[in-house]
C-alpha cells in the first residue's frame, strides 16, 4: 500500500481539502481553474484510507478518472460502486452522490468539473458509516 508524507503531498502542490466537507483527511491539487475563457474545473483529489466526501450535487457534469487506489462511489438509491484505476465516472447534472477511499488505501482521481457557469458543487450532509459500508 503506498502512503504519502505531509511534506510529499505539498512538494506536490496538494493544499488539505475543506474539513468541513469530508470524513477523514483528503487533499486537493488544483490543475485548472475556470475563468471567463475556460468554463471547467480540474483537480486532482488524494482520499487517505477510509476518507470519503459529503453527499452532492453539481449543477454541471463532474467527471472521474481513477488513477490509485479504488474509489468508491455511491449515487442515491443505488448501491455502491468499487471502481478500480483506469476506470472512468460521469455523473450528470444533479445526481445526488458522494465518493470515496476504500478502507485500507490511498485513492487519487482526477476530478472534472464542465459548464462551471452553472456553479461548481452543492455540498449536502455527511455519508454515514452504513453508507460507507455499502
């Protein structure tokens, strides 16, 4: 299982993601910002082990590409997911969901945000640890 240090982490350019809208710590590395030309958003986020975010919601397609680790990934109503590296999410406008690390490893994916001018993300409540769990 690869760890990652602090110091790694910022040489890297990941700054300690919002607390308030995670359990567990993760860490986000802006890579695109939108501005007036460029209406996206692209970061990579690094979940430590069992770290998952609040249920959401984007106003614009958000799109998920795994690159360590296995990400989980719940959409309300449905069951969770367990996507592996090289595996891709998209998830329309509006769906309700949340994802996350698997209990025992690191998981990094690039997250994209499109069409940012409808706003980037609406945060929602903390995932349960039954949720979690699936």
């Amino acid at each position: 299982m690869k760890q990652y240090t602090k110091e790694q982490l910022e040489k890297e350019g990941y700054k300690p993601a919002p607390a308030e809208y995670f359990t567990g710590q993760a860490w986000l590395k802006p890579l695109v910002t939108p501005d007036e030309t460029t209406n996206c958003i692209i970061s990579d986020v690094l979940f430590e082990p069992g770290t998952r975010n609040n249920w959401h919601t984007h106003p614009g397609n958000q799109i998920l590409l795994i690159k360590e680790g296995t990400c989980y990934y719940q959409e309300e109503g449905k069951p969770v997911r367990r996507v592996e590296v090289g595996g891709v999410i998209n998830i329309l406008p509006g769906t309700r969901h949340w994802h996350g690390a698997s209990p025992d490893a690191v998981m990094i994916h690039t997250a994209i945000g499109i069409n940012t001018e409808r706003g980037i993300v609406n945060w929602l409540e903390p995932v349960s640890e039954e949720q979690y769990r699936g």
